[in-house]
DNA sequence: CTTTCTGTTAGAAA
DNA sequence: ATTTCTAACAGAAA
C-alpha cells in the first residue's frame, strides 16, 4: 500500500525518467479512475510534458507545461506507476504474480506514450486509485486538507500535542488522519507507533508530553529509513521500475501476528482491529 | 462454494 | 466539531 515513503520513492524516480519528455500519446483502458471528462484529459497532456513532480501526503501531483494545470495521481492501495523502456519489459519482471513480466498487463488503467518511445503505465489492480487535471485553485483547495508532512519542519513536539489534546480518537487515528499529519497510513502508523512503546487504542490526549516525544523521534526515523530502503512491498507496491521495496524485512510489528516480539522477550505480536483497520503490537512494549 | 479480510479516502451517519 | 461507518473494487485466504 503506496504511503509516504512509497509515494517519495516513486516521486524522485519518476522526475529523474519522465521530466520534460513530451507525450506522444495517451491509452486510457479504464475510464472510471479519471476525473476529467476523458477526452479533455486527453487533449490536456497531448504533445505536452510533465515539469515537475511534487507530492502531498499520498499525492502525487504533476506540474504539466501550460498554464495553471496539474495532474494529479492517486495511488489509494494498489495502484502502481511503472516506467518502461522501448520494450516494455519491466525490471522486477516476474517477482510479483500480479505485475507480469511485460506490460500493459490486465490491471493496467492508463499508458502515457513518449516521443523517445518509453512509457509510463498506471496499473491499478482495485480501480481506487485515481488521475485528474485540476488548475492551481483547485489544487490549493485540495492542499488545504492536509495536514503538514511528517519530514518537514512543521512537524515538532509541540505540534503533535497540539493535534492530540482534546481528542478522544485512539492515538491511531489522530495518525492516519491526513487532514491533521499527512502520508501515514496503516503499516507505518502500526510501526510507529511500536517504536514509540505507545498502545495504538490509546486516548488521543491521554499521550504524555514524553510519549509525544517519543513519537516525534518515532515518525521520523521510521518514514526516514522506509524511504532509505525504497518503501514496503506488502502485497502490491512495486517503485517505478517494478521492483519491490526492502523495507518490508524490517517491519517489527505490521503482518507479524502471531509471531515472537523483536523487541521483548516472550512478547508475542497481536492483531486487533483499531480505528477500523488492522492493527499489531505487542502489549509487553506498548502501554 | 461462501464469507471474510485487505486499507485509502470521500462522504454519510452518528 | 469530531468520530465512526460504509462504499468503491478485486482477489487472496479461510
């Protein structure tokens, strides 16, 4: 599932492969994961280029080259974004059942051709994830519903108290909450809050000043390394040349139900549903 | 075979 | 205002 370190990976990828190559031609297989009226997309980013890539959150936004207009890429949970040289065969190749050798492949919703010949697929195995053309006012509107990025400065102590008081919501949820902190979803929220020794069902202003600390230290380190090690693959996430992510052998907690904790002896790893999603940890670590 | 689970987000319901 | 629930979808697992 594409979350911050994902979409980062994805992001700097793609800026280094597809920035300023002009698109020579647009397949669109699936019409339902484009906002836009689908011709009109179309003739938005016909012979045109991307300038730059930027990303909010799980966002990925597309400055393209004429005057007040932004593709915007959504992920959601499986979607993926693969580039591809002239022959369309894809470096992870066979590693994952649902991303086949070649492309396009059954779950592919959308091709962008370029004029060198190599092309950007977004496959999308579910049909959540989602493309459209927005102009700088929509797109502010948009930004105004995120809240800052872990990484960046905003991000402080104080700042996680002040999105903690007075809320009863579980720790878990203040979290996954893009509105308040942006880019976390539930496997990295679970390693979180691990590291931090905190119980994900936790009262949200319940948290100490020292567990918010700990927290802060938490978000950085976990999302600075996943994006050192080029994400997690769970189940679909592949980067932009099809490979998985390596973090996945360093998850302590997120799919490990059942097993023997990393960080206690004896403690076993438990799965409960918190927030509405799937949630691990080990309730020697994590008070 | 059927049911349950997966996890993101918008939007509805509480 | 805040929190919880559900739908959208496709496939794996039980």
């Amino acid at each position: 599932m594409p979350e911050l370190p994902e979409v980062e990976t994805i992001k700097n990828d793609l800026k280094k492969k597809i920035v300023n190559k002009k698109i020579a031609r647009i397949e669109i297989l699936f019409k339902g994961g484009i906002r836009n009226n689908t011709k009109q997309f179309e003739a938005d980013l016909m012979g045109d280029k991307f300038l730059d890539i930027d990303r909010i959150g799980k966002l990925m936004i597309f400055k393209i080259n004429l005057p007040d207009r932004y593709l915007l890429i959504h992920l959601k949970m499986t979607g993926q974004l693969v580039y591809c040289q002239k022959n369309f065969i894809i470096a992870g190749g066979h590693s994952l059942p649902k991303l086949a050798g070649s492309l396009p492949n059954k779950f592919s919703r959308v091709i962008f051709y370029f004029t060198d010949r190599s092309a950007l697929f977004f496959n999308d195995m579910r049909k959540f994830g989602y493309l459209e053309i927005v102009d700088g006012k929509k797109l502010a509107r948009i930004k105004k519903n995120y809240g800052p990025d872990p990484l960046g400065k905003d991000v402080d102590p104080d700042f996680l108290t002040s999105i903690l008081k007075n809320r009863k919501a579980p720790v878990k949820a203040v979290l996954l909450n893009q509105k308040l902190i942006s880019g976390i979803g539930n496997i990295y929220a679970d390693e979180i809050l691990f590291q931090s020794g905190i119980m994900p069902d936790r009262i949200a202003k319940n948290i100490s000043k020292k567990e918010t600390e700990k927290m802060d230290k938490a978000i950085k380190s976990v999302l600075r390394k996943a994006i050192k090690f080029r994400g997690t693959t769970f189940n679909d996430y592949v980067d932009s040349e099809g490979n998985q992510g390596n973090f996945s052998k360093l998850l302590k907690v997120y799919g490990k139900k059942g097993e023997a904790c990393p960080g206690c002896p004896g403690g076993v790893i438990e799965k409960k549903r918190i927030a509405g999603r799937g949630t691990h940890f080990c309730r020697k670590c994590q008070k």
